[in-house]
C-alpha cells in the first residue's frame, strides 16, 4: 500500500521478454483470429480450396493433394549469425507420409533457409532421412539454425540434426504446407520465432561469404559454327571452400560487352566448394578473330571452416 | 413560479436479464503459485541438461566435461529462511574456453586481470609496489607464475615471492590481483575467488611485531581478502582516483571467512561537495549454511575457493560446490547490493596461488536455442474452463530486468540529503521513494527515526506546537533510471490447454527464465570485454483468466411499473471500511382483488428495482430523479401488502464468495484490483466509477501472501479492504446505480496529486473544502439547515429535531491516542503513535481537548511496511478522530427533495458526505458550525429525512 515502484531490483513484478518477435497464438484483443486478421498480420499464401477455422484460440487447417495452405510473417530480428528459432505446438492427424511433406516449419534468416516436416506418422528435418513417430497427439516443436546447422526438438528433446536446405535474402519464418510437398491435416496452437538467447553462443558452424570480384580473361578462337570455346577453370581454394554455394557471377570486366562478341557462358555441373568451370563458346562474326574475353567473378555461399 | 406541493417516488419492476452480467462458459479464475513450495511438492519440472560422458574436450569447458553422465538442473530452488525462491544454476567455466572458446597462447586472465607485489617501508610502513612484479616488467615471471588448476576450472595466479630485500631487512610481500574494466562489472556479481597460501616468509612475526602501526593501517593483514562491489570517483562522493569496495570476504589464516561491508568512517565537505576520506570495514553477520573454518594447513594444501553473489535482498557466499550459502540479508544498502565495479583480491603476507573468475549461469554451449524452464507437472483443471485469449499472468521476484535502458525503471535520486548521516552511503535500502525501516548507520542517538517533519508540498500545513506528532521528512521523488550494458534477466511465460476440449477445462505453463549478462563496450581501450553474470530470483506466478461480461442493454431488465408505493424507507451511510452499510425498504399493495397482478408473487427474487424520488409541483409537474437500480434481495408478504427488502450492487456483493482459485492481488495496483473483482462479479463499466491514486498493493513479505485472498471471503469484503488497506483508506460504496471508490470524507474521486489534501485536516481537509465548494458553490454548503423557524420561515429545512452528542465511548470515534501498528520486511512490528497533547494538561474549559484520561484507539495492518506507509496511516487516521467533534447524531427534517419551497434547483436529496450548516441551535452548540453527513435515511411515507452529521473540524480547525 503506497504509491512505491514495483521494480523488480526490490522484488516486484519481473517484466516479462518480448524476446518472440513474431507470435501467432490463436488470439487478439482477446477475440480468436486466424493468422491474416492477427496483429500484425502473416501472409496467407493458399493454393486451391484449403479449409482454416479458429476456435478457442487453436487454428485448425486441411489441405489436400490439390489444395496447400501457408502462412509467413516478415522477421528481421532473424539473421544467420545470431541463429534464429521458431517453435509451433500443433497437432497432425492426417496428411502426406514421404519425407519432405507433412506440415511444414521454416526458417529463412536473410542467408538460408532450415525447413522442417511434420506428419502424422513422422518427421524430418528437409533432406534428412524420414523417422517414423506417431505424431497425431499435441507437441511442441522446435527448430533452430544458425549457420549451416539446424535441429528439431520435439517437447524439448532434440530428435534430429540437419543442414539449411537453400541460400535465400528472406527473412521469415512460416508454417502450413506447401504445393508439391505433401499436405495436412493439423491444429495449432501458436507459432513464434525469436533470435537465439543473447547469453547463448552461435555454434561455429561456418558463415556466409562472398569473394571476388576477380578479373579472368580468356582467348577463344573465331570460328562460325559456334563451336569454338575453352574451358575456364578457376581454383579459389586458396581462399575459400564453399559448403553450400551459388553458382558464380559472370559480369563483363572492361566495358565491352559480352553479348556484343556473342559469347556464350555455361556452367559446368561441377562447380564444386573449392573451385568450378565454365565453358564460354564464340558465337561471334569472324571478322573479330580471336576475341580477348574480359569477365568478372564473384561467389558467394557458407565457407567452411 | 411553481411551488412544491408534496413528495413523489415511483418504483419499475424488471424481471429480466440484469444489464450486466457474466454467462457460465465466460467466468474468470485466478491462480497464484509459489514456485519452491510447487518445485518441492514435486509439481514442476524442471529443464536440464545432459552432458555426455564422451564429450570431447574441444567442445566443452572443463567443468562440463567433469559433470559428464549425468543432468544438471537448470533452474535450482532455494529455501533458507527469508531466502526463497528459483535461481538459475551456475557454472564456473575455465576463462581461456570461455573467452576463446579454445586452447589460448596468453591465459585469459593474465589479459584481464593487473597484478602487484607490495611490500612495506622498513621506516614508514608505507606500500610500496615492486615494479617487477608488473606487467609490464620484463622480469614479470619472476614473480609470477600461470598453471591451470587440477580441477581445469582454473587458472592459478602464483605469486612466487615472500620477501623483498631492502637496505635494512627483507620485507614480507603483499599480493594483490584486481580486476576492473570500462562500464564495471555485472551489479550484483556472481564471481568465485580462491586462494591457496604457500610458505610464509620467516620473518612475518618478527616484522609485526616491531610493526604494530601497520595494523591500523591495514585491512588485510593476515589475511586473503575478496573485495568485491567496487566503486570508483564516478560515485559522487568519492574522491577521485580512489576505489572503495562495499564487501570484502576475509579469510583468515585460521579461522571461518568473514563478510565485512565497507562504510565511509571519514569525509571532508558537504552536502553534494562531501567526499569519503576514510573507508573501513565492518563484519556482519552471515546465516544459513556454515562456511567452513579454515587452517593454515587447509590453506596452504587444499585451498579453498568462494562463490559470492546475490539473491534478492540476500548476498549470498559459498564453498565451491557446496548446495547451500551462508547469506545476509542487507538491511542498510540500496539495490544494486553489489554495485558494479571491480573485484580485488589481497593476500598477506607471503607467496601464494591465486584465483577467480566469473560465474555463468548458461554453459553457453547449445547455441541460445534452449530455454531454462520450469514447467507444471499435471495439467490445472478449472472451473469452468481454460480460455487462452483472456489470460493475464505476473511473475515475481528479483532481476536487474528493469535496469537495461530498454525498460525504464526508477531509482532513488543521487543528491543525498543534507541531514543524512555521512557513515551511510547513499540512497538508501529499499524502493524508492519509502524510507527504510532500518535507521542508517550513523543515525544520532539523540533523533528518533524516521526524523521528524519538515513542509513539504504534500503536507502543507504545518502542524501546531501544541500537537505533538511524527512525521517523517521529505522524501526524496524516485528519477528514472537510464543504466545500459545489462541483457537477459527477463522471463517468458508460456501457457496453453492440456486437453482437447470445446472449450479445454484444463492448463499447462511453462516458465522460462534468461540468465543475466553484463557487456559494456571497451570503446576507450579498444580491448575485448570480460563478460559477468547474475541470476534472477523468482518467487512467484499468478495467471488469471478475465470474465467476459456482456451487456445486455440498459434496459434489458424491461421495466413496469409498480403501484405506489406505501413506504419507501431509504438508508446509506459511512462505514468505517467501506459502505456496506444502507437499508432499502419497499411495501406496496398486494391485494388479491388485483386480479392477475400480486407484486409478491409477480416479481422474482433478484429482479431490479428502479426507484425515482422527486417532488409534485403545485402546477401537477413532477421535479424527480433516479436514486438507484436496487436487487429484491427478499419477499415478505401478506394478503395486502407485499414488503420487498432491495440491495444495492455492493451488498449483493456480500453475498458473492470468492471461489475462483487462489486470489493474489501482489503488486497489482489497487484500482485494477478493485476493477478485476468487479469485472468477475459481472460489473460493466457503467456500473462503476472509480478513483485512481497510483497505489500499489504492494507485498514484500518473502511469502508473498500479503494479498493472497483466500476462498470463501466474500467480495464485497475483499473490495473493501483492497479499498481501505491498499488505497489509503478510501471509502467505497454504492450510490444506487454504480460502485464508487473515493475519500471517506467528501465522497471526491482523490487523484494522488489530491490525496493528501484530503487527508489533512480530517474532516475539514482542504481538499474536502475545494471539493465540496465546486459541488454545491458559494461556501459549500449543500443545505442550510434551520435549527430554529424564526430564523427563515420560507425554509423547508427546518429541523423537528436534534439530538447532538460528544462521546468517548467509542474509540474508533474519537481518540487521545492514536496507535498504528504495521511490520516490516523482517517481520518486526512497526508502531507510530500521535498523541493529542491539548487533552492532557488541565483546562476545565468545557470546549477544550482536556478528557483527563487516556482513551487509546490502536489498529493494526500488516500491509503497512515502511515508515512512509505508517505515517500516512496514521496521519489519516490521527486527523479523524483524534480531534474532539460534536456529532448530531439525529437530524430529522423534512423530505429533503428540495432545498426550499420554490425549488429553482432540480430536486436532490441529501446524502452522506454532503455538508449541511446548522443556523440556530445554540443550546446544542451546533449554531453556525458547518457538518458532514455520515448517514441519511429518506422515509417517503412519513416524508421525513434524518441524518446523522459530524463536525467538520479537524487538528488544525
């Protein structure tokens, strides 16, 4: 009884972290919602007739193999560096059996993305084997990434290690299915993400990198069938491996256009972590001889270390 | 000009829905949780970490690797005495892993940390510092040696010397090993000392011997001493270049350790220019676990190692792996109770190994991914159902949370007082803005704590020499708090439905708890930053569920209208706490001739009752109003009349006990409490109107149950007292349509920059005055009564009667001692008397205070914690009935409807915190005096009012 500051240096009420940025719990103004008329709202990304309902604060979703339903929600506090998690307690009573179907969980953290699936029988983390569980009842699951690693929890018990699946400049984190991968039948009960703790380390699991730009410059002798080339090798070991790498960036180097000399460039299939080749074919007249090929290349992908 | 002619009152009848109310599936809950008591029930679970016994060494600290096959908890609980609560584990992590993550070429704390050999002058017994024994002396390693310890957790700091050869003699060797960096370190430090002693030079005895002076010189001699809580010239009193430590732990060659706390013995200066000269260190004592005593054989063997941090209020000391601490419980320094500067250690005399580190609370290794939780074991299943949406939920205990600039907080202001006693540092223990129950030290014996009064805004009027009470001294308004560099020390709190239900019935929680860390940037040295840690301490969780009330319009009730009424008796008056205290009285006809309409058997228990009172105008109009919306709380009735006994809101709320859970209402402030409440009985927004001062309900009891209601309370009782314990003594009652929540004395809707004006001179408070002006205008006066008809012949207010009294009977009316009895947060009893000094010398004076005996009013509350809330208890208390006042007990007037026969007003009956003045009435001593109305009663049959009123005087007229 006073008008005292209950500040919890002196024992009051502990504020509570607003540490999960994005929150889908089922509720708004203490009214059920569906994720698109929540506060802020997640995009709703539906192909064909999927069915959503919200009751008591629990999303209820089917889809079919015709129909995919997803939700997404712009995160920046998520990056690859500081590791990202997101945590959805649902249930799956029904859908796809394959591996990389079911209900899926994602994590797209401005570098790569860590995807999950769920379904009723099972669960993998994307590319992962398949685990069989019956996970038709209620958990919670978790899945967390930062650099190239990600895991999946279950109720808090880590069920399985895995990779970032793609590179990706999005940051968000989602839940639903997706066309082509599967479908579902589930009820959630709250989807949220946050940064990793900042009291927790990021696991020195590689970071993203980018090297070039680097000059190149190649001959191909003048012939008119196209058949001309030469093959590019480029060995970037000395200051790189990359564990999941984009294709290089071919940019023209001194001005004068590649396309104007007609010259054509293919990646070879093995552009692999420490190195890659590149055929370059002249489609050019003639009369230009031996054209001189000034290029520029840049790649970017997680280094290994 | 139209002229009253005679009283009206008409009743409707509603037997439908009420207007407000709560449906079956909307109801609320509440449920509070003292986490030990849950944990030690076995009710929690915890979160926990499995370390494997393979974990290879490149991928954890030591000290994981050491606890390998097996779970450690993450969230521990803690119940010694006054010391409960969950605290986060703590690990101590070898430093070179934990600032690298790896092996390092130069040991970490050799980075950090600044090391020194002194020894004293032959002649002086001055320090001197042996420059070799530096850093940056190419001879470094002759004095220093750097060894990981055998348990790995850490580095040991050896110093190989004993004695430095002087021109006279060789001199014993003190070393000292301090840590300090930009920003300091985390306030409230968890960090781990250890010491192992090695050979003592030979001469030690002998030199102190024929040195006694350096023992008063000295505070470490013979000792290995842990200072810790370091404060620099940044404190406004501390002169520049020095650093004053709040604690130091001693530990004796021989001996158990000691905590000392560092107190300014000596200054110079004053008020904001005063600076701490001399600085001296105190032991206090330390509870709970026993630390062990230690032999010089111990210490030069084994060693020892100490953990020193803080939980709550308590500092709290440990041996290396023991499950229990020795703590105290620091009633005399304001939070942070470690402040956040630098750690020393200082061992005398002789050569020694050294060691500390910080201590985590995170190991730090499974990538921030993890939470620390506790979760309920078993679902709670409730009545009647879980309903996520309308859950609210508070946790309690200690953090620096609030001490980030992300949330402000508030802290007490820098600039000290100029009386208060230089051997305390500034501010204070406690929150700020209450003046500790401890005196500080220093305090002179001669002055009575808390110090006495001096003007201050909030209490302007100065009392009179002749009225001898306490009253503390200003106290100084809490500035917000703009700290940086803390993160973490928050919680998370999850919760969600147990079963699959349409509604679920049932609940789990999940409470998650972040660790603390301290990361101020090296912006000037460029150098990386030595992270500290602490750990929150939580109490307690209370979630509730919000009821849901609907609306069902304002005239859902459909009214009809009754016959007219035969009687409408009409009474509300003052409780002392609150206002449970009126009578409505309804009997209309109820002869069986009115065929197909009987009142008594027509109008249903809990149907609404809308009465209108007013006056017929002799030109046939009517000039009424509304006076109420009441409940038929019972039927009584015979062949011709049908008697209805009707409640207001408030005293159905008698009848409605608390059911709903475990009511805990800690630190919620008094109007959302009070709105909770109202909200759970079905109470729209219409239906109350309340007054809000800022109050908290505060509770700083280690239980935490100073406001845990128990069920079968009844809610208009909990209301009350919320309203009088937790509101400064506000009155709350029903004014026929909503429940109102104000001062006991006008019936103003206080604000808290009001509040006290409203409480300064008792009945005749000047804000009472103000208020009463702006209702009724001109002096504020809301009728004139006349004692006697000649004085206006006009008036309808001429009183039939009056029957006045002085009592000293009752001593909850008028007092010569007023005793307010509280407890503080050691649980002893706080007691604050006011005397009436004028009732105790003899005056034979029959309008004097004299009574000649002592008629003592005593009243305890518990929730009065500090002397703050004492004195503003029994001030109030003290200016109402410590002043003798005549009271008209009964006032019988007319139907007071109108003020006069004309009736230029609408009509307006008188009720309680009104102001009456009395013309006439000499004989009683009532003649020009000015009343407030306690209690009005309005008999519409017999067209009469009769009041009781009170005198508006108080201690200063």
């Amino acid at each position: 009884m006073a008008n005292m500051f209950p500040s919890p240096m002196y024992g009051g009420i502990v504020p509570v972290t607003p540490v999960f940025r994005s929150v889908y719990a089922g509720h708004s103004g203490g009214i059920s919602v569906l994720p698109q008329n929540d506060t802020p709202a997640w995009t709703r990304l539906a192909v064909g007739s999927p069915t959503e309902a919200v009751a008591y604060g629990r999303l209820s979703i089917a889809t079919s193999a015709a129909s995919a339903l997803r939700y997404w929600i712009e995160d920046t506090d998520l990056s690859n560096d500081g590791g990202s998690v997101v945590e959805l307690r649902a249930k799956v009573t029904a859908g796809s059996s394959a591996a990389n179907t079911g209900l899926l969980l994602e994590i797209k953290n401005g570098s790569v993305q860590y995807v999950a699936w769920i379904r009723p029988g099972g669960y993998n983390i994307h590319d992962q084997p398949a685990v069989a569980k019956d996970l038709t009842g209620w958990h919670v699951y978790r899945l967390a990434g930062s650099g190239v690693d990600c895991l999946l929890t279950i109720d808090d018990a880590v069920v399985q290690y895995g990779h970032a699946n793609a590179l990706t400049d999005a940051t968000r984190v989602g839940f639903g299915t997706a066309a082509g991968y599967g479908y579902a039948t589930a009820q959630v009960d709250w989807c949220k993400a946050r940064p990793f703790y900042p009291w927790g380390n990021a696991r020195d699991g590689g970071w993203i990198m980018t090297i070039g730009p680097h000059a190149g410059s190649a001959n191909i002798p003048a012939v008119l069938d196209g058949s001309s080339f030469v093959i590019v090798e480029v060995d970037h070991s000395a200051e790189a491996v990359f564990s999941l790498a984009e294709p290089p960036i071919f940019t023209d180097a001194n001005g004068d256009s590649l396309e104007d000399i007609g010259i054509h460039v293919e990646f070879l299939c093995d552009t692999n972590g420490s190195g890659f080749k590149v055929k370059m074919t002249n489609y050019s007249w003639t009369g230009y001889g031996y054209p001189l090929v000034s290029f520029l290349w840049t790649r970017r992908g997680f280094v290994e270390v | 000009m139209t002229e009253y002619s005679r009283p009206y009152a008409s009743v409707q009848y509603g037997n439908g829905r009420r207007r407000y109310e709560v449906r079956e599936n909307d109801r609320g809950w509440f449920l509070y949780y003292d986490l030990v008591d849950q944990l030690k029930a076995e009710r929690l679970v915890k979160s926990a970490w499995y370390i494997p016994t393979a974990m290879p060494a490149d991928l954890a600290p030591y000290t994981l690797r050491q606890t390998g096959s097996d779970w450690t908890d993450d969230i521990v609980p803690v119940d010694q005495g006054t010391l409960k609560g969950l605290r986060l584990q703590h690990y101590i992590e070898d430093m070179d892993f934990m600032v690298s993550g790896g092996p390092v070429s130069v040991t970490a704390c050799r980075y950090f940390y600044t090391f020194l050999a002194q020894y004293p002058d032959p002649v002086g017994g001055e320090w001197w510092t042996i420059e070799e024994s530096m850093k940056h002396s190419a001879n470094f390693e002759d004095y220093w040696d750097f060894k990981k310890s055998a348990d790995g957790l850490f580095v040991e700091m050896i110093q190989k010397q004993s004695a430095y050869g002087t021109f006279l003699s060789n001199q014993p060797i003190r070393t000292i090993v301090w840590f300090d960096q930009e920003g300091g370190l985390c306030p409230n430090l968890w960090w781990a000392f250890g010491v192992r002693r090695q050979a003592t030079a030979d001469n030690v005895d002998e030199f102190l011997k024929d040195n006694p002076d350096i023992f008063e010189e000295v505070d470490d001699v013979l000792c290995t001493a842990f200072y810790f809580g370091g404060m620099n010239d940044t404190h406004p009193h501390i002169p520049e270049g020095k650093i004053y430590y709040r604690w130091v732990l001693r530990v004796p060659i021989s001996g158990k350790p000691v905590l000392c706390e560092g107190r300014p013995t000596a200054w110079s200066g004053h008020g904001e220019e005063m600076e701490y000269t001399e600085w001296q260190y105190f032991p206090v004592k330390l509870e709970g676990a026993e630390l062990k005593e230690q032999t010089a054989k111990s210490l030069a063997t084994d060693g020892v190692t100490y953990i020193v941090g803080v939980l709550g209020d308590h500092l709290v000391v440990c041996e290396l792996g023991a499950d229990s601490f020795a703590f105290y419980r620091v009633p005399n320094a304001a939070q942070p109770i470690i402040p956040n500067g630098g750690v020393r250690m200082v061992n005398f005399p002789g050569q020694c190994a050294l060691w500390m580190a910080p201590v985590k609370f995170d190991p730090g290794l499974f990538d921030g991914a993890n939470e620390k939780f506790v979760r309920l074991r078993a679902p709670a299943y409730l009545y009647p159902n879980y309903d996520k949406a309308r859950i609210g939920y508070y946790m309690y205990g200690w953090t620096l949370r609030g001490w980030s600039s992300a949330t402000e907080t508030y802290r007490w202001p820098d600039t000290r007082p100029d009386w208060w006693p230089p051997f305390t540092d500034w501010p204070p223990k406690g929150p700020p803005g209450v003046w500790p129950s401890t005196p500080p030290y220093g305090w002179p014996e001669d002055q009575e704590w808390p110090p006495r009064w001096i003007e201050t805004v909030e209490n302007p009027v100065p009392p009179p020499p002749t009225v001898e009470i306490n009253l503390p001294r200003e106290v100084p308004t809490p500035v917000p708090d703009h700290p940086t560099y803390v993160s973490g020390g928050g919680v998370y709190f999850d919760h969600w439905a147990a079963d699959a239900g349409t509604p679920p019935q049932s609940l789990l929680w999940k409470l998650s708890i972040e660790p603390i860390t301290y990361n101020p940037p090296q912006t000037e040295t460029g150098r990386p930053t030595l992270l500290t840690h602490t750990t929150p301490f939580i109490q307690g969780v209370s979630l509730w569920q919000n009821a849901v009330v609907t609306d069902n319009g304002e005239d859902a009730p459909a009214f009809t209208a009754l016959p007219t009424p035969h009687v409408l008796d009409i009474h509300r008056g003052l409780g002392d706490m609150g206002g449970v205290d009126g009578s409505y009285d309804l009997v209309v006809t109820n002869r069986e001739e009115n065929v197909g309409f009987n009142p008594a058997t027509a109008i249903r228990l809990g149907a609404t009752m809308r009465v209108t009172v007013g006056a017929r105008m002799s030109d046939g109009t009517l000039n009424s109003f509304p006076i109420g919306d009441f409940v038929v709380a019972e039927k009584t009735f015979t062949r011709k009349e049908a008697g209805f006994t009707l409640a207001d809101y408030l005293q159905m709320l008698a009848l409605e006990k608390w059911t709903d859970g475990r009511l805990n209402f800690r630190l919620w402030t008094s109007k959302a409490a009070i709105t909770w409440l109202l909200n759970h009985c079905g109470f729209g927004e219409d239906w109350y109107d309340l007054e809000d001062i800022g109050t908290y309900l505060t509770d700083i009891s280690p239980q935490g149950n100073q406001w845990l209601i128990e069920p079968g309370e009844p809610i208009g009782q909990i209301l009350a007292k919320i309203a009088y314990m937790g509101q400064e003594k506000a009155a709350i009652w029903c004014d026929g349509f909503r429940i109102k929540t104000g001062c006991p004395y006008c019936r103003t809707k206080r604000t808290a920059a009001t509040l006290f004006t409203h409480q300064n001179n008792g009945w005749n408070s000047s804000g009472c005055r103000a208020a009463d002006i702006a209702r009724a205008g001109g002096e504020g006066v809301d009728r004139t009564i006349i004692a006697l008809a000649s004085y206006d012949e006009a008036s309808l207010i001429i009183a039939e009667g009056i029957d006045a009294e002085e009592t000293g009977l009752r001593s909850s009316e008028f007092a010569t001692r007023i005793t307010i009895g509280g407890r503080d947060e050691f649980g002893f009893g706080l007691q604050q008397t006011l005397v009436n000094l004028n009732a105790s010398p003899t005056d034979e004076d029959p309008t004097a205070d004299y009574i000649g005996w002592n008629i003592n009013h005593y009243q305890a509350e518990d929730n009065l914690k500090t002397w703050t809330d004492l004195f503003s208890r029994a001030f109030h208390v003290f200016h109402q009935i410590g002043v003798r006042h005549l009271n008209l007990k009964r006032i019988v007037l007319p139907l007071t409807v109108t003020e006069d026969h004309y009736m230029g007003k609408p009509a307006k009956m008188l009720w309680e915190g009104d102001v009456v003045k009395v013309l006439g009435g000499r004989g009683i001593g009532a003649h020009g005096k000015l009343f407030r109305v306690v209690q009005a009663a309005h008999n519409l049959q017999e067209m009469r009012t009769t009041l009781f009123v009170k005198e508006m005087v108080g201690p200063y007229g």
